[in-house]
C-alpha cells in the first residue's frame, strides 16, 4: 500500500527545500512517483517590486522572463538536490497559470498533495497564504502539510489521528492508510467537552480500531475530555504524546467563490508543529 504519485509545490520561499526534501523522503519510503510543480507566478499578479529594473519600455515581457527564469533556478536545485541524495522516479512541471489552479489540476493527477504552511514571512504573498485552504477545498486527494518552522528529516514513528466519526475524519483515516501502515504508533484521539455526553458508542471507536487492525494497523484509543478548545487540546496532546504527524478531516464549505474552512481546522493550520495530512 503506497501513494503511486505525490506532488510537491515549489516556490521562492525559504520553506520550499524543506518541503521538496519531505516530499522526497516520502516518495522513496512509498516508492513514489514524485512530481516538483513550479507554478512561475505569471497570472498570480506577483511580482517583486525591485524585481524589474526602472526604465524598461516592455514591463509584461520583462516581467514574464523574470518570473520565468526564477521558476527555472527553483526547477534546477530541484533536481541537483535529487541528484544529491541518490536515484528516484521524478519529473519536473513548470506551469505559467494561476498558482491554486494549476495546484488543483496536477493534484488530481496525484495520490498525495504536499504544501507548506502559511508563513509569517508571506502575508504579502496572498496567493500564498491561500493556497493550503484553498487547494484542501477543491483538489479531492489527501494534504500533506509541511510547518513553517523545524525540519523533519525522518518518515513518521507515531502518528495521531484525530476522530470525530465524521465523513471528513473517515476519509482521512482511509487516504492515511499508507503512512499509518508504515508507523510503529497510532493513537486514534477523540475529544469532547465536560458537558457533552460520552459518545464513543456513536463514534465507533472500537470497530475504527478493529477497520485499522485488518489493513495491518494497531491503533491504541482514547478519549481526551477538556474544558478549552479541540484545536488547543489536540495540538497540546500531540505534544505530550511526541508524535510527529497528525492526521485530520479537514472541515469546510464552498460558497460560491470563497472557501471557508472550520475553526479547528482553521486553527491546527495556523498552529501546527507537526506535518498534518488532512482530507476534505
């Protein structure tokens, strides 16, 4: 059980090696297919303002090769650091459309999406702050988000899945099957507040468990009660228990153009320290 292809979305950002080399170690572990998507910003509308030289009688051709050539260098330390760190099935695409939609339409074509937090150092950058939630909203394959800060130089050991016993937490259980298969711990983590009645007879967690144990994971379960935010306390949780990945639904709805996404969902994006593999 493996993804047979995963995406990685490359960018300027200091972040990008950081997420192109997780993507790598993920591709080899799954023996994957690994595409570098490179969108070169052109319909994005982003251009550095000292980017382009004052005086320049064709702004939109001197523009257009600007991006064009920096999309070309992310392209090239792709590949040397895939030179580097020995041989693997990957390709590269450099793509002059909007950014989430070219994300979106290679993702379609992917088992796995990978993309990088939003960054304190990219609020200018909307197409950047936008695109996790975005992309999470319209590309129908599994997340792989990659934090802002710290390095994850190894494939997951404990894994926590958060569950709720709903349709986005079941697919993401079901599109995290291949890195849960390959973890040494899984903790399946239910939350509810002192108020709310105990619910794990509506939440299944035992038949989730034993659904885990016949694709070959043992998941321990537990149910965590807490007077403060899910968000807060799953974050807090995965702490307390060293995990190093969390897998999660991601809610939300689409209202004619805009995504909205829920506030735990919203929250763990904004907060993670962790890589989080959601589904919508």
């Amino acid at each position: 059980m493996n993804f047979k292809t995963i995406l990685v979305h490359l960018d300027h950002s200091d972040r990008s090696p950081v997420r192109a080399a997780m993507a790598a170690r993920w591709s080899r572990a799954h023996e994957s297919h690994l595409v570098g998507l490179v969108p070169t910003g052109l319909y994005d509308g982003v251009i550095p303002a000292d980017a382009i030289a004052t005086g320049m009688t064709d702004y939109i051709a001197e523009s257009a090769d600007y991006l064009r050539r920096r999309a070309e260098c992310i392209s090239r330390e792709f590949r040397e650091d895939i030179a580097a760190s020995g041989p693997m099935s990957y390709e590269m695409r450099l793509v002059d459309g909007a950014t989430v939609d070219a994300v979106v339409r290679y993702g379609h074509a992917s088992d796995l999406v990978v993309l990088g937090q939003d960054d304190d150092a990219n609020k200018r950058d909307t197409i950047v702050r936008a695109l996790a939630e975005r992309v999470l909203m319209e590309v129908g394959r599994p997340v792989l988000v990659v934090p802002s800060a710290g390095t994850f130089d190894k494939m997951p050991k404990h894994i926590v899945v958060a569950w709720d016993g709903s349709r986005e937490a079941a697919m993401a259980m079901q599109a995290a099957l291949p890195a849960l298969h390959r973890s040494g711990h899984v903790t399946l983590v239910s939350m509810r507040h002192p108020r709310d009645e105990d619910n794990a007879q509506q939440f299944l967690v035992p038949d989730m468990c034993q659904y885990l144990l016949r694709h070959g994971v043992q998941a321990r379960a537990e149910t965590q009660v807490t007077e403060i935010g899910f968000a807060d306390a799953l974050l807090s949780r995965i702490s307390d228990l060293g995990a190093d990945l969390l897998v999660m639904g991601a809610y939300g709805h689409s209202r004619l153009r805009e995504r909205v996404l829920g506030g735990v969902t919203r929250q763990v994006l904004a907060q993670m320290t962790v890589p989080v593999l959601m589904a919508h």
